[in-house]
C-alpha cells in the first residue's frame, strides 16, 4: 500500500536558489541510481520561495532515507527557512497523467 506524503514550507529569499539546487541533485541521483519504491515531485511556486514536495511511496522503506544527496539537502535547511515544514499524509482522489497517484 502506498502512502502520499506532502511538505510545504517557504525560504529565505536569499536561500531559494540554493534550495532548489539541492533538490535538483536529489532528482540526479535518484535518476542514475533508477531509484525504485517511490514517486516524487518538487515544486517551487511562482513566488519563487515556497516549496511543495509531494512524494508517493511504494515501499516500507523510504528511498530518501539512503540519499546521500537529500541528506545534504535536510543538512542546515532550518537555517534557509523562512516558514515551515509543514509535513502531511495525503489521500490521492485523482491522478492524471502518471506523475503522482494512488
């Protein structure tokens, strides 16, 4: 059974463009390691310093958790945070296109 887990939070305008970097290696390495066990989508919104991160996984044992680019990412995030995390289980009512679902 999967579990759909979403992460809001805002950054200090001065650590968004570092944030979304950080993020962006997350996506390389999941990529070159063909990372299974979960589905995963990070948005930055047109304010250019709020972030969604909604995650699907698949699996018992998150994928993150052996990340070694996402342990760099959680490394010192309080500090380029402005609002947040806000952390939430969510319920997939819809899905379209295969980019996040149940």
């Amino acid at each position: 059974m999967s579990e759909t887990r979403v992460i809001r939070y805002r950054t200090k305008p001065e650590c968004a463009d570092e944030n979304a970097r950080l993020i962006a290696a997350v996506f390389e390495e999941l990529a070159e390691n063909d990372t299974a066990g979960i589905r995963y989508i990070a948005l930055r919104l047109d304010d250019g310093v709020t972030f969604l991160h909604v995650a699907v996984l698949d699996a018992d044992d998150n994928p993150l958790d052996s990340s070694a680019a996402f342990t760099a990412f959680q490394s010192g995030i309080g500090s380029r945070l402005d609002e947040g995390p806000f952390p939430a289980t969510a319920t997939v009512v819809g899905s379209h296109g295969g980019v996040i679902g149940g």
